[in-house]
C-alpha cells in the first residue's frame, strides 16, 4: 500500500468511530466532535481517491465532507445564539 492508501485507511477508521460513539451514546449528531471526525475521516478518503479515482465513492465522500462542514457551521451558530 502507498502513503495515499494508508491516508484512506486512516479515514475510514474515524468514520467508523464516530458512528460507533455516536452509536455508544458518547458522542451527540450534532456535537463538534461528531461532525469534525466525519469531515476529517471523508477528506482523507476523498486524498486518497485522488490516486485511485472511483466516481461514486468520490461522490459520497465529498459529500460527506460538506455536509459535515454544513453541521459544523450550523452547531456553531446555534450555540453564538444560546
């Protein structure tokens, strides 16, 4: 595997993870961690992607990516209100 191959792996494995604490009831969907471990772990996937180009899951994670963005924003806003 190359560097890029690893990066991918990388990401995948804090994909995962956030949906198991979130799963566990130790993170919260709309919590900053939550939603940063799932814009990190796409954008290292999408890197990866880079070199071994797959339309559909560069769909996805891109994707993922921006709408993890989209949470991120929106939590911080709600929380400016508070």
């Amino acid at each position: 595997m190359e560097w890029h191959d690893w990066v991918g792996m990388v990401g995948v494995i804090v994909t995962l993870t956030a949906f198991l604490l979130l799963q566990a009831g130790k993170l919260h969907g709309t919590g900053f961690i939550y939603q940063a471990m799932n814009a990190l772990g796409a954008a290292a996937v999408v890197l990866s992607l880079l070199y071994n180009f797959n339309l559909s899951a560069f769909i996805v994670e891109a994707a993922w990516v921006a709408i993890s963005i989209y949470g991120m924003v929106r939590g911080w806003r709600l929380r400016q209100m508070e």
